[in-house]
C-alpha cells in the first residue's frame, strides 16, 4: 500500500514536472514572437503595418470579415502600456523611439475632429480612426470612454521615466499637455454614458470605470510633481467620487461584479478580470475596494465569470469543474461565433499570477466569506482565516492557484498554432485560430501574462490605503440606450432575398431593439417579400444602432458586415428607416 502510494506520487509529481516543462517552453518560445507579433502591427516600419503613420497601432491587418486595419485608443495604449513597462523596467532599451512615436502620433489623434467631437467637446472618446490619422465617419460604437484613461495611463509611466532621466520643465512641454487633455476629459465627463469595452453596450462599465479611476489618481500625482496644482484638487475629488460609483457594480448575491449597468445581460464579462490586472498595483495588497487582483471580490467575480464558460464551449467539455479552461468575452457572445479569446484566456491567467505576487510578497493570504468558494476549488476544506506562509494550507492553496494559472496558459498555448501567430479567437469547437489575424492586443496580453508569472510587476499608481468617501457625489451614466423620456415608432424596412427556412431579424443598442442579443433579435414580416418589416418603439431623440441579421430554421447565420446601421431618432412622432440587407 505504502509503496504503491509512492509510487503514485511520484508519477504525480512526475507529471507535474511535464505539464511544468511544456508551459515553459511554450513561454519560452512564444515571448520573442509575441513580441515581434506586436511590433509588426505597428507603423511606420512594422512589417505588417500596411500604411500606418509612425507610431500607430493597428489592431490588427486583417482587412476583411473583420476589418481591423484601424488604429484603436485602447488597444494602442493597452499594447504600449506593456511595451513602456519593457522599456523603463530596462528589459529592452531599444523602445525609446517607437514610444516616441507612440507620444507623438496619439497627440495628433487627439486633435482630429471626429463624429464624437473636437478635441474640446468629446472627440477624445472617439474608439477607432482610420491608420493614415484621418477620422473615422462611419456608423460605429461611440463614445468609448476609456480609451483616454488608458492613454493617460500609458503616457504618466513614460512621464515617470523620463522626469528621472530628463528636467521637470522637459515633461511639462511635451507630455503633460497631452496627458492633461485626457486627464481633463475623464475628469469631466467619466459620468457619463459610455459604450463599454467590447463596442456593444451603451450604459456604465465596469474596466471603463476602473481604468478612468486609475487614470486620475496617478494623474494628481504626477501633476502635482510637476507643479502643475490647479488640476490637483479636482482630479482627486472626481477621483473619490469614481471610487464611490465603483463599488456599486458589485453584485453580493451573485459573488461577482456585474460588467455593465445596462444591456440585459448576466454581467459575467472578461471585463472585469482585465480591469483588475490593468489596475493591479502591486503595494495595495489584496484591497477590495479598488478589485485588486488577490481581493476576495476580484477572486470571487474571476470563478463565477470562468465557470459561465464550462458547459458552453465544446473545447471545455470532460474537463473537471475545478480546473482550467478556455474563456470568452462573456457567455452571451455570439461575435463571430462567439469563441474563447486568447487575450481573455490570458487575463484569467495574469490575474491568478498577480495575485500569487502579492501573497508571497505579504507572506500570507486571506480566505474570506467571499473569497471561500474561489479557494473551496482548491480544497474543500479550508476555511475562513487568514494563513502565514509558514502553513501547509498556504503552501496547497498557493500551489493549487499556480497549477490552475499554469493550466490556463496551457490552453493558450495547446490552441496556439505552430507558427506562434494570435488571432482573436479560436474555436468554441475545435481550438482551431479564428477572427482577425495578428490581433495585436492578443500579443500584448501574452506577454503581459509571461511577465506577470516570471513575477515581474510594473509601476504601482497609489491604490494602497485609500477608503471610499461617505457619500458619493454623483451616480454613474444611466442603463440602456441613454436616450431620454419618450419613444418614437419606427419602421424598419429591408430588401433581403431569402431562400426558404431563413428569416430575417434585427438587433441593435436599445432595450427594445434587445441590445445586441441575437437569440431574442425581433423577427421581421415578409409581407412584401422581397422586403422585410417592423415597426419597433425607440428612444426619442438618441443615436439608434442596429443590424440586420439571418436565422435558418431558427438558428443564426450570419450578421450583417460592419459599420452598424445608425441613425438620429426624432424627437416624437414616427419614422421610417428603408435599408438593403448588407
Ligand atoms: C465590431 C466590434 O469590434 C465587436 O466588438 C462587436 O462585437 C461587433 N462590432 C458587433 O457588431
Ligand atoms: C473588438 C473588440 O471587442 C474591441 O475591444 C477591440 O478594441 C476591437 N475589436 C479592436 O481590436
């Protein structure tokens, strides 16, 4: 009995070792290409660049289904946030002049009058422009507010380099002006509705929330270094206030943050796992109130948000309910298919890493009520305490969280083609690379989570100690399509041709139009085939998005092409919008 439980404990560990090894030569060997997968995407010189000015990122060069050969304000300052940690951290020094580019070819962006606006009237919040700096005029989600935090974010640790190598006035002339409008931007507006991450909801957003919160507090900071004080007070008091709207997005019955305040959907989102790691400071310990990573809420909301993905996806099936698996944007998604995603794969990953930091560097770890189903996975009889690294219980748990991480990069790396190359999904079905090529964001968070299970950290922005003020002074941006009081009838007519079986639906960003849901999109009347009708109630007055989209047998197949259909309803009375399947 005594030998035979060695010897399987030896095989265990034997098998530990393998799953080790192989996770490392894949981050071994995927690094250099992820990070040459990331400069590819960025112009002028970026091999896959194709026609970016110096210093844009695209997001990624597919042209086609989709069409992502556009330079996006969050995917940008995503992917130079990490290339800015490379350069200061003085992992690679050679960044200097691409971030110089970066600087430059954002502070011109920020100047073009878009459909969100000019500079000093919304334009910041504008998501996407075309790669040759010229404004984007089509139909689109917008406004996406956390594109200038981001920005902000992304420029404030170059700022914080080069004000150690260069002079005081140096930053003041070149990088604050440009931080200073973001900054301005999120300070002014950050309560105001917000089309969320993934360019579908319109209401409040949790990561947008976070990152503007994140933005202003290092913001003041670095303002106050550079002497410019009158922005000081205010970027701190609107920053209270963010915090205070912050902590409402948890959900105490369901054990998690809830992603959106609008859009009719569950609120288990990948949006939250990124805001915790793109806000990790590493000095705040496992706070709750700013989600860091190791925080009981943030550890809560990562297990409900990753076991919505186990029954769904055909690549997670026979996988024990306590191990690691593929994730998605959220599990109503139905984007091209509605696949795992490597950089939401990832961020499960990163976050787990972080949190692994912070415990070791505390020398302890914390199970709360919260946090006890997160840890229950790991060993169903722990309990409620809080466990010195001396214990056995820290060193399971902590060794439980590192397999489940290491099994997450696991998977990124067994549907990770041979060549190395990350598209942004890959299939519910067979794992096989789907979606835009060369996504260069699913670059950056490869990276982003090889850096964080090497243990390395970037940059802290004062999350330690702060507390939310008593009172809040404003609420967030309302829920749904933000219109205002009053709908309009509209009628939506469409020449499609069919066959027989097929039908006709439409979906779009109201309550009404089902916010984007494909499953409850309306069905329209063939009456007058060849076109397809509906009247739908709307908002009055507010910008009205939608898209047609085929069913057979009652089973979608396909989406009209990108940009959404958009228009202005009017302010009462009724409307009628003719348009050709697309
Ligand atoms: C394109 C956006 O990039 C994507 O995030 C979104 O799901 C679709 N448009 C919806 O049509
Ligand atoms: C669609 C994603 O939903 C959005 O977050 C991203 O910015 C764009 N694609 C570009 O990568």
């Amino acid at each position: 009995m005594r030998a035979t439980r060695t010897l399987l404990s030896v095989l265990f560990a034997g098998v530990c070792v393998l799953a080790q090894t192989s996770v490392d030569t894949y981050v071994a060997t995927e690094s250099p290409i992820a990070k040459a997968g990331m400069l590819a995407n960025i112009g002028p010189s970026g091999s896959k660049s194709e026609g970016a000015k110096a210093g844009v990122v695209i997001a990624s060069p597919s042209t086609t289904n989709p069409d992502y050969l556009f330079t996006w304000t969050r995917d940008s300052s995503l992917v130079f946030k990490a290339i800015i940690d490379q350069f200061t951290s003085g992992a690679d020094t050679t960044l200097l002049g691409q971030i110089q580019n970066f600087v430059t070819a954002e502070s011109i962006l920020q100047q073009v009058s878009n459909p969100s606006g000019t500079v000093s009237s919304g334009g910041l919040g504008e998501p996407h422009f075309n790669v040759d700096e010229t404004a984007f005029t089509a139909a689109w989600g917008r406004p996406q507010r956390d594109g200038p935090a981001l920005r902000a974010t992304a420029m404030i640790e170059y700022a914080n380099w080069l004000l150690k190598n260069t002079s005081v006035s140096n930053v003041v002339n070149t990088l604050w002006p440009i931080i200073k409008l973001d900054l301005d931007y999120v300070a002014a507006d950050w309560n105001q509705t917000t089309v969320n991450l993934w360019e579908e909801v319109s209401s409040s957003s949790f990561f947008t929330t976070a990152v503007q919160h994140r933005s202003l507090r290092e913001g003041a900071a670095l303002a106050t270094t550079l002497g410019q004080t009158s922005v000081v007070s205010n970027y701190n008091t609107q920053a209270a206030n963010i915090l205070c709207f912050l902590q409402s997005y948890w959900n105490p019955t369901g054990g998690y943050i809830t992603a959106n305040t609008g859009g009719g959907r569950s609120g288990k989102d990948a949006n939250t796992a990124l805001a915790s790691i793109h806000t990790f400071d590493p000095a705040a310990g496992c706070d709750a109130i700013t989600f860091q990573p190791c925080s009981d809420k943030a550890l809560s909301s990562l297990k409900v948000y990753v076991d919505s993905f186990r029954s769904i996806y055909t690549v997670n099936s026979g996988i024990a309910s306590n191990a690691a698996v593929a994730t998605g944007r959220y599990p109503e998604d139905s984007y091209m298919g509605g696949n795992p995603w490597y950089l939401t794969t990832a961020a499960v990953a990163e976050q787990l890493y972080d949190a692994l930091i912070v415990w070791n560097a505390q020398g302890s770890l914390n199970v709360t009520s919260i946090s006890l189903a997160f840890f229950q996975q790991f060993s169903s009889s722990v309990a409620i305490g809080t466990y010195a690294s001396s214990t056995s219980t820290f060193a399971t748990l902590t060794a439980a969280v590192k397999t489940f991480a290491d099994g997450v990069l696991a998977i990124h790396a067994k549907y990770t083609p041979s060549n190395g190359g990350l598209a942004e999904q890959y299939s519910r079905s067979n794992g096989a690379p789907l979606s835009a090529v060369d996504l260069t964001w699913s670059y950056a968070a490869a990276l982003t989570m090889f850096e964080a299970r090497a243990g390395t950290t970037s940059p802290g922005w004062g999350a330690a100690g702060l507390t939310v003020p008593a009172t809040c002074q404003t609420s967030g941006g309302g829920g749904g399509g933000g219109g205002t009081a009053g709908t309009v009838a509209v009628t939506f007519n469409v020449v499609a041709t069919t066959v027989i079986g097929e039908d006709i639906y439409i979906t779009g960003n109201t309550d009404s139009l089902q916010n984007w849901s494909p499953d409850s999109a309306l069905i329209l009347s063939p009456a007058n085939y060849p076109t397809w009708s509906i009247t739908v109630n709307v908002p009055a007055s507010s910008d009205i998005q939608y898209k047609y989209i085929r069913k057979f047998n009652g089973q979608l197949t396909s989406w009209e092409s990108d940009p959404n259909n958009e228009f202005e309803s009017p302010s009462g009375g009724t409307f009628i919008r003719n348009d050709q399947w697309r």
